[in-house]
C-alpha cells in the first residue's frame, strides 16, 4: 500500500531564526513594562519570563542577563533620540526653525516611549560602567547636536545665547516630561510642543529677530 507525500517533519534543534527573533521583542517587551511598573532592582528575572510567556530554562538562551535588557531598552531609546536630531539638522533649516522641529521631536519621542523614559529616569545609574560609559557618549552626541544650533542662532542673530547651561536646561525642561506626562491629558503631544517651543523661543529670540519659526 502507497501512501501519499507527507509534509517534512521538523527535526528538534535550536528555533528558527523569525521563531528567536519574536521571542526576543516579547521579552524585551515584557522587560519594559516590567522595569517601568516597578524599577529593575525590583524585577526579578523569572517574572520577565513569565510576563513573556518563556520558561526559566528557555529565557536564558535569548539574552544574557537582566542587565543586558536594561541596557538594551536604554540604548534603542537614546539612538532613537539621536537618529532624529540627526534627521532634523542635517535637514539645513534656519537655527530658529531647526529648534522648533528639535523640540517638536523631543515631545514626541518622549510621549511615544515613556515607559522608557521612565527607565532611563529611574534606572540609568544601575548599567554596568562600561554600559554607562557608552550611553554617556551617546547622550553627549545628541547634545552637541543641540549645542551647535544654538550656536549657530547665536552666530546668525537670531538667539540671545548659546550658552551650554541653556541647552541643558533646556533639555532637562524637556525629559522631565516622562515625570509629567498623562495620556488623558488636556493637551496632545503637538500642542505641548507648541506650547513649550513658544515659551523657549520667546525667552531666547535676540531682540529685532524678524525670522520665522
């Protein structure tokens, strides 16, 4: 007796890659609420297993440590942040407008993400040294970013200072948004940014400043 042709039986072995990579993104996931609801000292790694359905034994083999997800969280945040403001001002726009879009970015990318801003909030001083390190240079990057705007308004005019202290007020004003922020808020993302923008820019516009933005 013949029989017909049998779908190939799949041999035990390590996961398929699309298998591994959906695992990841449900742990780094459930990494995030968790470090977010409850802060990463008070996290435990076998519930970051079970928030992401994967067994003890299991969750190992997809990250290295509770250390490794919060560093990960931390940087993906951070470039995200960098990427754009590398976006907007290599966009050429005029210091004053340049600024605007920065801080429209900022708000957005903050409301978008704050359960990693929450992280990065509350759980920055907990990476390894080496780990700090390279946020750090990150975070530096993304503040010169800033930091030549500024200089470049103050250069053409169109800002009263350039002055580093401003910047990182500034930036400062702006993170703490994570602190604030409610989704059922009074406002939206965009008329925060607006409202914010407009208070920074009516304090650094360089009387006579006639551009606009």
């Amino acid at each position: 007796m013949t029989t017909g042709p049998s779908s190939p039986v799949r041999r035990r072995g390590r996961p398929r890659a699309t298998e591994r990579a959906d695992t990841r993104e449900r742990i780094h996931h459930a990494a995030l609420e968790l470090f977010a609801e409850r802060g990463f000292h008070a996290t435990g790694v076998a519930e970051i297993g079970a928030r992401a359905d994967v067994q003890r034994g299991a969750l190992y083999y997809h990250i290295g440590s509770k250390q490794d997800l919060l560093w990960a969280i931390l940087r993906d945040y951070t470039q995200l942040l960098l990427a754009d403001a590398e976006r907007i001002v290599e966009a050429g726009a005029d210091p004053v407008e340049t600024l605007r879009r920065l801080i429209r970015s900022h708000v957005e990318l903050i409301v978008t993400h704050r359960r990693a801003v929450a992280v990065h909030l509350r759980d920055a001083d907990a990476l390894t040294h080496e780990h700090a390190v390279v946020l750090q240079q990150l975070r530096d990057r993304l503040q010169h970013h800033w930091q030549d705007v500024m200089d470049a308004g103050h250069a053409a005019g169109q800002l009263r200072t350039a002055d580093h202290i401003v910047t990182n007020g500034m930036l400062g004003m702006l993170n703490s948004l994570g602190y604030w922020y409610r989704e059922r808020g009074t406002h939206s993302p965009a008329e925060i940014a607006d409202i914010l923008t407009d208070t920074v820019l009516s304090g650094l516009r360089a009387t006579g400043d006639n551009t606009k933005g």
